[in-house]
C-alpha cells in the first residue's frame, strides 16, 4: 500500500516537526518529509496522540516548511546486520565513512532493542583482562557487566578507551571477541585520531565503528548508541561472539535529550535535563549482559565527561545507579603526569570478586588488592598531615605508607598508552610495591600467600 502524504505540519521546533489529522501512527515509526525542492529528510515518530505526531527529523529541520509533505512507512527503523560489518567505519546512522560498500545484510533488526529479562540473565564472570593495572589489579572488569568511565574535560578519557579496545581479551580461550565503538558528538579531529588509531593498531579488524561528528544533527546522538547495541547484539547473540561495547560520550547523547526535551516543551528535570532521562540510559545500559543458553555476551564500558567535573551531575549520578561500578578520572593525577590518571580510590568495580580467583586471574588477587586499596588510602591520608606538620615528624612506619602511596602511582598506576600488561605482570607490580612494607602490616593478605609470593620469600627459596 502507498503511504498517504500529510500536509497538515502545524508547527517545527528544533529538530522536531508537529503533524495534525493523521491516520493512527505507531511509535517509533519511520517517515519521509518532502522539503520544497524534491529532496527527502528521514525522521521517527516521537510521540503520537489522537490529534498529534511528533517527528524527531535525523537530518534536522532547516529548509523544512508547513507546506512539506510527511508520509508515514509502517516500519521502525532498523540497522542491516551482517558478520562483514567487523572492519567497517560507520556514521552515526549506520552510513559507510570508510569508503567502502554499503553493508549488504543478512538481517535487519529493529534499533529500539529492549533490556535483557532478569529471568533470562546469567551472572557475569570470567575475567576480561584490558592490560591496564589500574583497572585489571583493582577495578576489573568481568565479561557481561557494564562499567563506565567518569572522567572530567580535558582528560584523556578517550585514550583510555582506544586503549582498552585495542588490548582487551578473554585469556585462554580461543574465542571471537569484537569490539563496538560508538561516538557521539566528537569533533572532526577527534574522529580522525580514532579513526588512525584503530587503523594503525589492526584494532579495525576485530571492531565495528560508529561516528556521530559534532556537526551532525544532534537527533543522530539519540540513534547512534542503539545502532551500536543492536550490532552488538547481533554478533553476540546471533553469531556467537563476545563483544564489548564502547559508548563515548554519554554526556553528549544527554545533552541531545535535553535538546529535544526543551523542543517539546517538557517541564525539565534536573538541571534542565528530561525527567526520563533515568529511564533512557537504562535502556542503553542494560542492553549488556549473558543470556542463559547463549554463547555470546556484551560487555558494556560507557564513558561520559562530568560537567565542572561533578560526579554528583545528573548524567554520573544516574548511571552509577545503574551500572555495576565506575573507573573514575582524577585531574590530580593528569596533571601529575600519570597517564592513566585513574584515582584507584574512588574506583569501584562491584562484580570484581565474580571475576577473580582461581581459575580466572589468581588465588592471591583480591588479597591483594584489598591491601593495596587499605595502604595506598592510608598513604594519601598521610599526605594531608605532611602538609600541617611536615614529613620529619612522621614515625618510621608512617613514611612507608607516605612513600608506598607515591610508589604505587608512578609504578603501579602508570604506564605507557601502548603497555599491555598481563594480569601476572600487574600482581608481580604489587608485590613489588607491598615488600616496601613491613611484612607485620601486610594485615589483609594471608600467610601463605605472603610465603608463596613475597620477593622476600621468593629470593631465599
């Protein structure tokens, strides 16, 4: 059946158009617009009434008029799926950048997606080793959970993320692992330096990209992320593979809401930003995850920059509800040189203990890292107090912890945006680091492990 074409545009705000006297029109639903001169823009019903269809137009609204036709399509939108995506470089609405052929699909699947059922859920675990310390020792990542960055403008957030896509594994087996980058909002040389970087590093071979420029339209922010999942779920859960999903920045996608919010004329929420803005990020965030009786999993690794870095901001504080953790960015150590500037301390990693251990890392992982966490805080309380009363006053064992805080970043926490190191490497570092203190204040760890693994112990067998 043909479409009907709809003159009865009533009003254009932003990037949506308001269409009166319709037929009943699904949500979600594709339409054309016809501009003046024959062009056609695409767009998707945003919310439909008895008497009224909001379109979200993706190319945006400029040369749209009252008189331009609106013809709805009867189908929602849906991403062309296809194992030949791996290698591809994509725009925020799933168009080649790359040059080469449009993807030529083995299926189409409709982009909203849906959350995982909790019945259907299996636990995340088995460890995801992304070759750097401060997350693999500390915060690690398990495969199937969702673990965002918090990061501040001017970070290097974006280095930490090419890092972990280019070095992050499963160790042992010999499976499919594909990486998803999505990018909302980036600037032209941004996207260029992602672009090399994947290119340069063989990374692309494994990897699906998307790229939603700054220049784009801002409504292609609200699509990228789902076209990004529903690729990702497609080489998951339909071809077996395991897949973690880099989205950066969540902050310009939100920003995008607030931006179509304001269109619509929405009483704000916080901070100006929708009151669903909760409900929205849930649905991206919890896309992640292993279904009972599927081979394949998502591992979700968001990243979004704190405004005035506040990590009590909406868009931080939503999604630490939602997410199993966070990695979080500290100015402090960026402009100490430590690159990452990871601040260990208000890091967190709520599904580390499924991940670690025997069989998974190592038996003396988390002993470690519980030690490592109890001296480096106690090292930077220290810090405070050499301030006010100067480092001579400090006992013998004080200094060590002073000086065990200030090892652990330059070694520890540190090292080169091209060093993959694996999880033994990371524990040997430790070690290293905790044989600086006495062995009576090594409370957390228990003998035997002291015994099997202390340079100590080590050099007198």
């Amino acid at each position: 059946m043909i479409p009907k074409e709809y003159r009865t545009i009533t009003q254009i705000a932003g990037p949506l158009v308001f269409v009166e006297k319709t037929e009943p029109v699904g949500y979600g639903e594709l339409a054309a617009v016809t501009m003046p001169d024959g062009s056609v823009k695409r767009g998707q019903v945003l919310d439909t009434s008895k008497d009224l269809v909001v379109i979200q137009v993706f190319e945006g609204t400029a040369g749209i008029e009252k008189a331009s036709g609106v013809k709805f399509l009867g189908e929602t939108m849906k991403m062309p799926v296809s194992q030949d995506m791996l290698g591809r470089i994509l725009s925020g609405s799933g168009e080649p950048l790359d040059g080469g052929p449009p993807i030529v699909p083995d299926d189409r699947i409709d982009i909203i997606g849906s959350a995982i059922n909790p019945w259907a859920r299996d636990e995340p675990k088995e460890f995801i080793q992304t070759g750097v310390s401060a997350i693999d020792g500390m915060n690690t990542l398990v495969r199937g959970q969702k673990l965002p960055i918090f990061s501040g403008s001017g970070l290097p957030h974006n280095d930490i993320a090419l890092q972990i896509a280019r070095q992050a594994k499963v160790r042992g087996k010999d499976e499919e692992f594909a990486v998803v980058f999505a990018a909302m909002g980036i600037t032209n040389e941004e996207a260029q330096y992602f672009m090399s970087d994947f290119e340069r590093t063989g990374a692309l071979k494994r990897a699906v990209v998307f790229m939603n420029l700054a220049d784009d339209p801002a409504i292609e922010r609200i699509i990228t992320p789902r076209l990004a999942l529903t690729t990702a779920e497609y080489l998951a859960y339909n071809l077996g593979m395991h897949v973690l999903v880099i989205l950066t920045d969540i902050t310009n996608y939100c920003e995008a809401l607030r931006q179509i919010g304001a269109a619509r004329e929405e009483v704000p929420g916080r901070r100006g930003y929708p009151g669903y803005m909760y409900t929205d990020l849930a649905t991206l965030y919890e896309r992640a995850g292993r279904i009972k009786g599927k081979k394949g999993s998502i591992t979700q690794i968001p990243i979004l920059s704190m405004p005035g870095d506040d990590i009590t901001h909406p868009i931080s504080d939503l999604s630490g509800y939602i997410t199993e953790g966070q990695i979080v960015a500290a100015r402090d150590l960026h402009r100490s040189g430590i690159y990452p500037p990871i601040n260990v301390g208000a890091s967190l990693s709520r599904l580390m203990n499924a991940g670690i251990g025997p069989g998974l890392t190592r038996e003396d992982h988390k002993a470690v890292s519980d030690q490592c966490y109890a001296a480096y805080a106690e090292g930077k309380d220290l810090r405070g107090l050499v301030a006010i009363v100067g480092k001579d006053s400090l006992s013998e064992r004080d200094k060590k912890f002073l000086d065990f805080a200030d090892l652990f970043e330059r070694r520890f926490v540190r090292q080169d945006r091209e060093e993959d190191r694996d999880i033994e490497t990371t524990l040997e570092i430790a070690w290293d680091l905790l044989a600086t203190l006495p062995e009576g204040q090594l409370t957390r760890i228990d003998r035997k492990y002291i015994e099997k693994y202390h340079p100590a112990h080590k050099k007198s067998e």
